[in-house]
C-alpha cells in the first residue's frame, strides 16, 4: 500500500513500490486492458505526486492513466493527465521524454475530437542565417544556440507529425499540405548539419508513405538517409521498404505475375532494420519495422518458402521479445510460424518450444496491411525513462531481456469480438496451435500411441518425412485406412447455437478433414495419383459452411484441384483423351455405409471425374470468397482443357464452361478475374454455337424438315461430333443458307435495307431444336453480363474475341449482333465493325451493292481507331474477299500492309523476317492474309476482263497474282501458321492453272514455285496430297528447264518431311534425275517395285520419255516392256 502522506524518511519506499507497481501491471498495459488499470494508477499517481524530483517519472505514470481514461471514452480527463505530463516533462532535457509527451498529447486530442486545441509547430527563434553567420551550410550550429528550445522545438514538429497520423481517414486530404507545412518548418530551424531536422524529416517521410504518398515519402527518405544520425538514416530504409511492399501489393491485387525476389530483399533489408532499432533503442521503430515485416511475409508463407523468411520471423521475435512489446498477437503469429519452419527442418524440440509461447493467449487479431496510421509513441517506451536511482529496483536491459524472453511462454493475447464468434473460440489461434502441438507431441513421444486418431497423425509425419515414394505411400496409406474406420460426426451448422458442444464437434470435424487433405497434399507431392483420388473423396465427404470454417472450404477447394489433376494424371497413363463423352454415363461408386463417393478407377469415370472436380474446386473458392483461389480454379479449367480448346472442340465443354462462367460472374470483385472471365465465356459461346451446328448437321442428316439444295451432302454420322468448330462451320454453311432461302422471314426490329445488316433466323427452318436454341440464349445472356460488369480497361484485353464469339451466337439466334451499349466507346466501334462483318458472312447472303457498302461501312470505323486494328483489318479483308466486296477487301488488306510493314519497304521485296525488323511476331499472321487476299482480288475482279486480253497482259496479271500469294506464303511461314501457309500455296496453284500446260508456260512459274515448295517442306502441313502434287509439279518444271541437280535436291527435301505412304510420285520423279544425272537408279527403283511392278513400269517410261539419247530411250522401253 502506496502512503498518502509521504515522509522523506519512506519517500524511497513509495518510489520503489511504484516501480514494482509498473512492472506487474506491464501485462495489462494493453490496448483493451488498461481499463482495469484505472483505480489502481490512479491512487500510484497521487502518491508520486508527493515525490519531490520526479518529474519524468511522474509524467509516464500520468501518460499511461491517461492512455487508460482515454479507453473508457473519459477523454476530458485524458486530455488533463496528458497536459500535466507534458508540463512536467518541459522541465527535462531529454529528447525522447519530451517527444513523446508531444505526440500523446497530439494524439489526444485528435482522438477526443478537440484537434483544434493542438499546439502548432512554431519555427526556432533564431533563423538559421544568424546562427550560422559566416559558415558554409553543413556547418555545426553555433554555440549561441540553446539546446534546450531545439528539443521543444523539435517536440512540437513531431507532435504536428502525429496529428496527421492520428487523424480520421476523412481528413486525408489536406494531410500532404500539413506535411509539407512541417517539413518547410524543419528547413528553417538549426539542428542539423544539414540545415533541417532530420529525425522530423525521416517521421514526415514515414507519415507519407503509410497515407500513400509516394512523392512526398522518397524525397523525405532521400533526406534522411544522408543523417550522421543511425536513428533517421534507420527510419528512411523502413519508408523504402515501405514503399517496396506497397507497389507489390498493387501488383498482385491486379492480378498481374509478380516474383517473390522482390519481397524475399525486402525482408532482408527489413533484417537488417530491425538490428538497426534495437541497437537505437527505438521501440516505436520496432513495432513499425515488425508490423511491416509480416505484411511483407504474408504472400511469402507458402510451404515452400517459409524456409526463406524464418530466420527474419525470428529476429522479428526477439526484438519484439527483447523490448517486452505489448503486440501479442503479431508475436504469436511470429512464433507459430517460426514453429511450422522448425517442424519442417525436423527441429523438433525448437518447434515445441515455440508453440508453447502463444498457447497461453487468449485469441488475437489478424493484422492487415499497414495503410492505417497508428499511434507514434506506444506505452513500452516509458519504462526507458525510469529514473536511474531505481537501479536497484529494476532489473538491466540485458536482464530484462532475458525475463521478457522467458515471459513469452505464457504470452496472452486479446483476440476481436468477431474473430471470436466466427471461429467459436476464445482463443482463434489455437485452431493451429492444437493440431501443431498434438503432432509435435505424438512425433517426439517414446511410446507409441494408442489411439486411432494418435496413430494416424503419427503415420502422416512419418509419410511427411519419408523421401522415397514407395514408404511414403505406406505410411500414407495406412494413416488413411486407421481415419477412415473411425467414426466421424458432421460439422455444426451456422445457426446452431455456441456450446462446448459446438466447440468440440468444430474442432474434431476441422481436424478430421485437415488430415485428410494433408494425406492428399503429401501423396500429391510424391505423385501418387492413386492414393490422391482415394483421400480426396474423404476430405470432400463433409459439407462444410464458409459461415462455420471458411479455412476448411479452402483446404477443400484445394483438394478438388488436386483430384482433377490426379485424374489427369490417370488418363494420360492410359494415353486416353481427357474428354470423351461415353455413350452411356459411368455411375458413380459409393460406400453404402459411410456414404462417401469411392475413387473412380475406369477411363469414363476418370473423363467423368475431371470436370466434376474442376467445378467443385471453383464453387467452393468463390463460396469461401478467396479470389486468388477462384482464379487458380478458373485458369485450372482452361489449362486442362487447353488441348481441347486448340483444337476447335468446344461441343463437349459447352456445360462445363457455362458452368464455370456463371460462377464467376457471382463474384463481386469480377474486375481481378477479367482474363479468365473473358476467356470462358468466349469459349462457353464458341461452344454453344458449335453445339448449335451439329444439331443442325443431324437434323439434316436425320432428314430434318429444312430445304437442302440439290448435291449437299450431309456430315457423317460418325464425324459430326469430333469435327472441330471451323469444319462445322464450313459444312453447316449450306444447309443454313438453304434455310434462310426457304424461309426468308426477317427478323421482327431488324433494320431496313441500307441502315444495317437485315437477320434471319436459322430456327425458321426447323434446324435448330429448342434445347439449341436454349443453349445459344443462355450464352449470349453470359457474354452481356460479361461486357456488362467489366470495366473498360479489364474488357479491352479480351474483348474483341467475346465480341466476335457475341456476333456469331447472336447471328444464329436471329438477334442483332451490335453488343450491348455498355462497355468502352472503343469496344463499341468494334462491335460496330464485328456485325457488319457477320453481315457479309452471313448465310442468308446479300446483294454485292449491299456488302460493298457495309464493308465500307466497317473499313471507315476502323479507320478512326489509333492505334490501327491490324487483326481486324485483316479479318475484315478476308470476309469482304468471300462477299465478293474486292475492292474494300483490297482496300483493308493495302491499310493492314501500310500500318504494320516499316515505311517504303513491299511486301514482295521481303524474303527473311529480317528484312523488316519493326514488325511483330503476332502481325506476320495478318501480313501474310492481307498478301494472300490481294492475291486473290487480282484475280477476281479482272476474271471477266482476263478473257478478252492478249497472252501476254493475262501473264502478266497472273505473275502480279502469284507475287502476291508468294509473299503471303513466306508471311506465314515467318508466322509459323501451317495452314494459312497452304492456304496461300492452293491460290498460288489456282493462279498458276492457265499456266500448266505447255512447258514455255510452265517456265513462267519459275523460282517462285521453287521457293513455296521450299516453304512447304519447312511444315507439316495437314493436306501432304497437295504437297506432293505440288512437288511433282515443280519437278515438272525442273525437268522441262533440265536443272537435274535442283530437281534432284527438291525430291530429297520433300521426301523428308513428307509421310512414307505418299512417297510414290516423288520417287517416280526422282528416278529421272537420278537418270539424267548418270547416277544408280537400283536402290530407288527396288523400292518402287515393292509398291507394285506397273509402279516400276511406269517410272521407266518416264525415264525413256525424258532420256536424251535413242539407245537409253530403247533400254527404258524395254524394261517397261519386261515389267508390264
């Protein structure tokens, strides 16, 4: 008991005991617990107040009161304890005492509303000029200065400084200009060497950088860091690291592909800070420096790099440890942390050790990150200012230290009144802490356990530790035999009432899943795909709420992405396609008496298990809201079926990827999953509208209802559900044109003729079933809720694809193709365009009057778009090319070479990519379908007039032509496109007809049917017919020019590339060079007659018909003769 009256014989005493008193009450010291503090401070403060020479000490007793009355929402008497400790701190010269009572009055009364009473920060008395009169500007101050009005003057800046970080978030606004207000002050007073207050500078920084300030704060740190001071020159890297972690933030909130180099200096510079802080005794850049250090490490906790940042978790710890921090809840995170990292590296011991310091807590508070402002001074640097005649009372550093290390095994911690209601726990961390203990505990027992549950946790250490795949899946799958048999009890519902009941039923079922997934994460790990799919279905068995444990949904939506992969995996063992619909549908296994689903074992339950798992993952991420986990499964879904997707087989996805879009379109943060948003619902169109053409390629076959013009053959029966989009597209054309003739009823709204292409509906014919009709509805709704919900710069990247695959399902429905009017001006233009391309493509056909003009219509929208649409232009040149619309098309095609190729160069004139080397890789593409349509248009806009020329003018026109699809050809080999390279080598054979039947014609030809055969052989090439009688006729052209080594040459490079079984004409023609050339003809000829002896026959006359001399004409002729 504290005396009332005090003696100067017992004035010791009450001085000693009202150190003891702050010692045993550091615990309560706490945001949350000071409140139960007030009595007691309240009677320790009225007896020092009676100390004589107690000033400083008097004045931290009153600042903690202070801090106390102010939780109780007693702010006018806050204010007074905290103004009484601020006028007895005047009377000291230390800096930090005076400091510190400025900032807790300024955050005083920015807390209590009455800011308007703060103390502004006055400039020093004494201009810098006069004091430093005749010295350069880095000179020391003068010995006029007065020491003791630079420290006030430099509490009051500060204190200007905490006013901006105390105050609301609404007043952040106007808080740069008083930042700047500040620091010009600080430029005027005389402190340091370099004419401003740098440790006000380095705070002024910091302030900035936690309100985002990004301008203000580098300059503040590029100040500071130039301090003789360590205290500043510390503060200006925290602001940089600071800034480091925030742009990352942004960079993974974006979605964008950020490496974690960048964050793992970040936290070895964040060392480094910490070291720095201890060593200046600066525990408020302690609390900072450890606040940022694990927002740092938050994307860095993975498994696999939590190794990486344990060693900086731990310094974090024991400097938090060695300043007795009263942030319990950022040390218990450290510490359990800190423990996973010692389980994984087998330090056992350590680990237990570790787990023990948060155990004794009662719950904390998850940190988020640090763009909130926090209090300056926090209430552990006052026992740094307990007066030194106390030594014999308190403890030294180094002994104190070491006590608050110990101290951290019973460490307690506040947890948030939600944090408690929604985990159902006093303490949420022990949620880990209790699986972590009972698995150190049974991993470092002697004796073996004797429970179910005990042994199976054993066996799954075991397994985590085995490194050989066989003794892993032992242990594995013996700890999933010992799970599975024992009995298991569902997960509380979110309406039922908190209980120990509750409790013990939420923690068994979240322990009895966690298991589970462990068991497939570790068996995943070691590829073990079998026992993947047999502990997945038991981590799924129960249904868990993201109301009780969104943790748990998580781990579960992991799961199901590892049992797609498994099966996968499974299916690419039996080198069997991921997606083939069996003609019955596999029945799915389940325990009778548990209930669980079994673990599919055939290839169509493994076909089956795939999207089902894929869907599952997805709708449990968006359920649990975790967006990062919703785009993992999105892109999942595109990864596994990419295959598929390339290949033009949409049909069999269409329920898998209306599916996916529909969840994602759930999500309320749709703008950070605009890419796989975008991708799925363009390919869920793409496949209603394939789904849509095979019905229409049945009804026709099945003898539909719709008028089918003479000589269209139908699709085969077994063809039409493998045939990829673009064949449908191709033999579904007929059939739809023949309907809209049949059936040329416009559509009700449609536009007049001249004001916009006029639809027709294709289900007029009765080709499309309502279930088509259906599916082709529901995909357009999908893609305008797309446009609909994504910004315009999200909708940009792949907007012009959705609006394309938009068009075409709208063209089938009958509806107008213009998208909606809400997305981008920019995306509304190209839709603009999109349609009237569709126009042109359209089956009900048009005039050519009218497609000329809309083809105008769309080649003078792209017009006004910067940069110039090079893809458009050429998809736009292509369709007008088929319309029949040459001279837009040609029109298109001359704007798309102008744009992309560098200026004053042809492109006839370029034969190696080289030669223009400002052109992009993706642009070669649209080059060689611009080359290729005016190629084409020659042709066929002078097709009439060609008839009625000289031989000479119809050379030459064809020449100009095959210039042309020459150039295309070589565009597309620089592209890498196969087929558009041998779509250019067709039109460069149909060009070259007219010139094929006489020799002097077939000269004309010349190089340039070298170079595409050349070309040719460079791909693999779908049609090797055409390229082999695209070979034969420039060994045609070789023999009639009589260049037998170069015919020589083109045979062997064909032959290379081509496939045995078309080697026949090659061969034939080979021997002839071989002949001419005086070479051996046996090796050859032997294997043309193993094809067959007329075969033979006919490579000999061939030979005689090209043989020079009579006596090797006769011999040819006679071994024809022998053959035949």
């Amino acid at each position: 008991m504290l005396m009332q009256t005090v003696n100067c014989r017992y004035s010791l005493l009450v001085y000693n005991g009202s150190v003891h008193y702050w010692r045993i009450s550091r615990v309560l010291q706490r945001e949350g617990l000071r409140c139960h503090l007030l009595p007691s401070g309240q009677t320790v403060v009225d007896a020092v107040r009676k100390l004589p020479d107690k000033q400083e000490w008097l004045s931290s007793l009153l600042l903690q009161l202070a801090l106390g009355q102010l939780e109780v929402g007693k702010g006018d008497e806050a204010i007074k304890s905290v103004d009484e400790a601020q006028q007895l701190s005047k009377g000291s010269n230390t800096a930090g005492l005076l400091s510190c009572m400025a900032t807790a009055q300024a955050h005083m009364l920015q807390a209590t509303g009455k800011a308007s009473k703060a103390p502004k920060p006055k400039a020093s008395a004494k201009p810098a000029a006069a004091a430093g009169k005749g010295k350069g500007k880095d000179s020391l101050p003068g010995p006029e200065m007065d020491p003791a009005a630079l420290l006030k003057e430099e509490a009051s800046l500060l204190a200007a400084v905490q006013a901006v970080q105390s105050g609301s978030a609404a007043d952040a606004a106007g808080a740069e200009e008083r930042l700047k207000e500040v620091l010009q002050q600080s430029e005027s007073s005389q402190a340091d060497t370099r004419g401003a207050k740098l440790r006000v500078v380095a705070q002024v920084g910091w302030t900035a950088a936690l309100l985002g300030q990004t301008p203000l704060a580098e300059a503040c740190a590029s100040r500071a860091a130039g301090s003789q001071d360590m205290g500043p020159r510390t503060w200006a890297d925290l602001t940089r690291a600071h800034q480091q972690i925030a742009l990352d933030r942004v960079s993974r909130s974006k979605g964008e592909v950020t490496s974690n180099a960048g964050l793992l200096d970040v936290m070895d510079k964040l060392d480094a800070i910490l070291h720095a802080f201890v060593g200046c005794q600066d525990v408020n850049g302690v609390h900072n420096a450890c606040r940022l250090l694990w927002n740092a490490a938050l994307p860095l906790l993975d498994w696999k790099l939590s190794k990486q940042v344990k060693r900086t978790m731990t310094s974090a710890a024991q400097a938090l440890a060695s300043v007795a921090s009263p942030l319990h809840g950022l040390r218990a995170l450290l510490h359990l942390e800190i423990a996973k990292g010692d389980m994984a590296d087998d330090l056992f011991t350590k680990a237990a050790s570790e787990v023990k310091k948060p155990q004794a807590g009662t719950g904390y508070c998850p940190l988020k990150f640090c763009h909130s402002c926090h209090l300056c001074v926090d209430l552990l640097s006052y026992h740094c200012h307990t007066p030194q005649s106390a030594s014999a009372v308190a403890e030294p550093d180094s002994v104190q230290a070491a006590s608050e290390i110990k101290k951290a095994q019973a460490l307690d911690y506040l947890a948030a009144q939600a944090a408690q209601q929604q985990w159902d726990l006093e303490r949420p961390l022990d949620r880990f802490i209790v699986p972590l203990n009972q698995a150190l505990t049974i991993k470092t027992a002697v004796e073996e356990p004797e429970t179910g549950s005990e042994q199976a946790v054993l066996l799954i250490e075991r397994g985590r530790d085995s490194k050989a795949p066989a003794a892993r899946a032992q242990h594995l799958t013996q700890a999933l035999q010992r799970l599975a048999a024992l009995p298991h009890a569902p997960p509380p519902k979110p309406s039922d009432a908190s209980s120990a009941e509750r409790q013990a039923q939420h923690a068994a079922a979240r322990l009895r899943t966690k298991h589970f997934c462990d068991i497939a994460t570790l068996a995943w790990d070691a590829q073990l795909e079998g026992l993947v799919r047999q502990a997945c279905p038991l981590a799924l068995a129960l249904d868990w709420s993201p109301e009780v444990d969104p943790e748990v949904v998580r781990w579960q939506a992991e799961v199901s992405l590892l049992e797609a992969q498994a099966a996968v995996a499974a299916c690419r063992k039996l080198q069997a396609p991921l997606l083939e619909p069996p003609s019955e549908p596999p029945i799915a296994a389940v325990d009778p008496v548990t209930g669980v689903r079994k673990a599919g074992s055939s290839l169509p339950q493994l076909q089956q298990l795939i999207p089902q798992a894929l869907l599952t993952a997805l709708r449990l991420s968006t359920s649990a809201k975790q967006t990062w986990l919703v785009a993992n499964s999105a892109t999942a879904i595109w990864n596994t079926y990419l295959p598929n997707l390339q290949q033009q087989r949409y049909a069999p996805l269409l329920d898998l990827l209306m599916s996916a879009t529909n969840m994602l379109l759930s999500q309320p943060d749709v703008d950070l999953l605009a890419a796989q948003l975008t991708g799925l619902v363009t390919a869920g169109a793409l496949a209603a509208e394939h789904a849509a053409l095979l019905a229409v390629l049945s009804s026709r076959q099945s003898g539909g209802t719709a008028a089918v013009p003479a000589g269209t053959e139908p699709a085969a029966a077994s063809q039409h559900k493998t045939e990829n989009l673009q064949e449908a597209r191709k033999l579904a054309a007929p059939v739809l044109s023949a309907a809209a003739a049949a059936a040329p009823t416009a559509t009700p709204g449609a536009p007049k003729p001249g004001k916009g292409p006029a639809k027709t509906d294709p289900a007029a014919g009765g080709l499309l079933p309502a279930q088509a009709l259906t599916q082709l509805k529901a995909a357009a709704e999908a893609c305008e809720a797309v446009m609909s919900k994504l910004s315009s710069a999200s909708n940009a990247a792949g907007g012009q694809r959705l609006l394309e695959a938009y068009a075409h399902v709208q063209q089938l429905r009958g509806m107008p193709t213009s998208a909606p009017s809400s997305i981008s001006p920019t995306l509304q233009q190209t839709s603009k365009v999109i349609a009237l391309m569709e126009s042109l493509t359209s089956p009900a056909g048009q005039d050519t009057t009218r497609q000329e003009a809309d083809a105008q219509q769309a080649l003078s929208l792209l017009a006004s778009q910067q940069p110039l649409n090079i893809e458009l232009h050429g998809k736009l040149a292509k369709a007008a090319l088929q319309a029949g619309a040459t001279t837009a098309a040609v029109q298109a095609a001359m704007a798309l070479s102008a744009a992309a190729l560098p200026p004053g160069r042809a492109a006839n004139d370029i034969v190696e990519a080289s030669d223009a080397p400002g052109v992009a890789a993706g642009d070669w593409q649209w080059l060689a379908v611009a080359a290729c349509v005016l190629g084409q248009a020659i042709l066929a806009s002078n097709q009439d007039v060609l008839k009625a020329q000289t031989p000479a003018v119809q050379i030459h026109v064809r020449k100009a032509c095959m210039a042309h699809l020459l150039a295309a050809a070589r565009f597309a080999c620089f592209a890498q496109q196969a087929e558009l390279l041998q779509s250019a080598a067709m039109a460069f054979w149909n060009a070259a007809t007219e010139l094929l039947g006489t020799p002097e014609s077939r000269a004309i030809l010349g190089e340039g049917l070298d170079e595409l055969a050349t070309l040719m052989c460079g791909v693999k090439c779908s049609d090797a017919v055409f390229q082999v009688e695209l070979v034969c006729l420039l060994c045609q052209c070789m023999v009639d020019a009589a260049r037998w080594e170069d015919g020589l040459k083109a045979c062997e490079s064909a032959m290379s590339v081509l496939p045995s079984a078309t080697h026949l004409p090659v061969s034939t023609w080979k021997v002839v060079f071989l002949s001419m050339l005086g070479r051996s003809i046996e090796d050859e000829m032997s294997r043309i007659t193993e094809r067959g002896a007329h075969h033979s026959a006919a490579a000999w006359l061939r030979i005689a018909d090209h043989a020079e001399q009579p006596e090797q004409q006769l011999h040819a002729h006679q071994q024809a003769g022998g053959l035949a």
